[in-house]
C-alpha cells in the first residue's frame, strides 16, 4: 500500500539585517554559509529564484539569487510602512514535502515535478500574503527539494479611542506576529498548505502534529544542538575505541586458539586411550581385569591390580 506524502510548512522569523544578509549568503551559496546543509554544489545550477517585480505586482523568475535585504527593505519603503526599533526585519515560509513526492521510479528527483509543486506553493503564498512576498527560492541541491518565500509582514495599525481615531489615521507597520499569530494560527497553516496542494492536483496530507510525533526542531547554531553534538561525537569515539578492542581481543584469542590447539589434541588421544581401555575392562566374560603392561600395575597383598594410564600434560 502506497504511503501519501507529507507536507509541511516551516515559519521563520528574520529578525535583523544580518539575517537577512546571511539569506542571501546561503543562497548564493556563498563559501561557509551552508551550516549543517547537505549541499550538492554539482547540482547548484539547478535551484530556481524569483524575485517581486513592481511593475506587475508578482513574482518574476530571475536569474540568480536577490539581495533579500536590499528586497525586503525596497518592499516595504514601497508600502510605506514602518518598522519598530526591535520590530522583525521579515519573514521566511519554507514549504517542503516527503521526499517520496519528488522522487521517480528511479529514485531521482523529477524536476519537472519540483517545480510545478514550487509553482503551486509560490501562488498559495501570494494569494494569503498580496503585495507581501518579494523574493524565493527553490532549493534543487541538497537531499530533499524545498521552496523559500521571503515576505514582508505588513498590516493596518489602527487605534482604539474615538479621540485617537480623529487625530491619526491608520497606517501600516511591520509585524510578524500580527501577520503570522501565534502555535494555533501556524499549526492551522499545515492544513491550508496541504488542502491548497490537493485543490492543485497534488497527492499529499497534513504533516503530523508535533504533539503526535513528539518531534524537536533544533537550530544548527544554538546551544542544545551544540550539546548534542558533543555527545553524539563522543557516542561515536567510544563505539571506535569499543570496535578497536573487540578486533584486539579476536585476534589475540587467535593466537590462543593456535597454541592450545596441539595441546588438546595430545589430551584428546590420551582420554580416547584410557576410554578404550576401561571399555575391555568392563566388557570381560568374568569381570576379570585384561592384562595390562608391567608400567600399569603394582603389587597388593591380594596380588597385581591394574591402573589407569594418567596423562602428562
């Protein structure tokens, strides 16, 4: 029974210019930018951009990677809204599915495949967030195709207060939290993705919920995954030093094996000698002891008793 692909859609917020600029870095694929990325640069030439053109008002295919800096900053000088001092610089919405999705018969990538379902995401995208998305990317070189959108948060500010009301007038400002709310509105979000996606011919679910899976996201550079990191390092050091002493240790019963070896075959044929001899003893027609050599019996007062061969080892 075939197994439906998963989708699933990830909301980061960019925070600062830095991380921005940082965007754009691995985007460029720019040297030390790729993190913990598995990133084929043989396959680079692949990835697809777009960028927001204010003449139509949409996403346009460009060559290479935006600025996503200089593209949020233009969108929202263009909008005319403010950022607070601390405010979120923007938005980053990365759709990503099973791999199982993108995959042939083969187990290559079916680009054509990837980037109708890019294709599909980028009009989900500007049909829930108009005017505010201006740059993308799908990412073709690394393990599992995935489609970046860069977006502007942006809404009406309006104030409480019939005196307020009078004096100022609505504007608009930056925000990510008011664009994007809070766990419920982005888990309500796997359902828009993958309904959206069926609606455009696409075979895929709802990811599960994380209260289901019980799974953990964690950031290449914070301090949890560093401390992991640490631990799994040192995970795999004992398993070598482990490994190395079991090879140590077979070859040194080896060597054990070939130098008892002659040993226990001398007791072998020793045991086997003395079995044979209690065997003719115990099958006499009187019981009576078989003569045995003059080496193997000693005087009593009742007359010569036989002994046992005992072996030297």
């Amino acid at each position: 029974m075939r197994r439906v692909p998963y989708s699933c859609v990830r909301v980061q917020k960019i925070r600062t210019a830095a991380d921005a600029r940082n965007a754009t870095r691995h985007g460029r694929r720019a040297r030390r930018s790729f993190g913990k990325s598995a990133i084929d640069l043989d396959r680079t030439h692949l990835n697809c951009h777009w960028s927001f053109d204010p003449d139509t008002q949409d996403l346009e295919s460009v060559e290479e990677c935006p600025d996503y800096r200089e593209a949020l900053e233009i969108r929202r000088d263009q909008l005319r809204a403010k950022r607070a001092k601390n405010g979120a610089f923007g938005t980053e919405v990365m759709f990503t599915a099973s791999p199982s999705l993108f995959l042939t018969a083969g187990g290559a990538i079916d680009l054509d495949q990837a980037k109708a379902w890019a294709e599909a995401c980028l009009g989900l995208a500007q049909k829930r967030w108009p005017g505010m998305c201006v740059a993308a990317r799908l990412d073709l070189d690394e393990t599992t195709p995935h489609l970046s959108v860069f977006i502007i948060p942006v809404y009406e500010k309006s104030y409480s207060g019939k005196k307020r009301q009078t004096k100022r007038a609505p504007r608009r400002a930056v925000s990510h939290n008011k664009v994007f709310g809070g766990p419920d509105d982005l888990s309500r979000l796997q359902r828009w993705a993958a309904d959206g996606l069926q609606t455009r011919g696409f075979d895929v679910q709802r990811g599960r919920p994380v209260q289901v899976t019980r799974a953990r996201h964690f950031r290449p550079d914070g301090d949890i995954y560093k401390r992991l990191t640490a631990v799994w390092r040192q995970i795999k050091k004992r398993e070598d030093d482990l490994r190395a002493r079991e090879t140590m240790i077979n070859s040194w019963m080896q060597e054990v094996v070939k130098e008892i070896w002659p040993l226990s075959e001398l007791v072998s044929g020793r045991l086997k000698a003395q079995i044979g001899y209690l065997k003719k003893f115990l099958s006499g027609p009187e019981k009576s002891p078989p003569a045995a050599p003059k080496s193997q019996t000693k005087r009593s007062g009742k007359g010569l008793e036989p002994t046992v061969p005992t072996p030297k080892l």
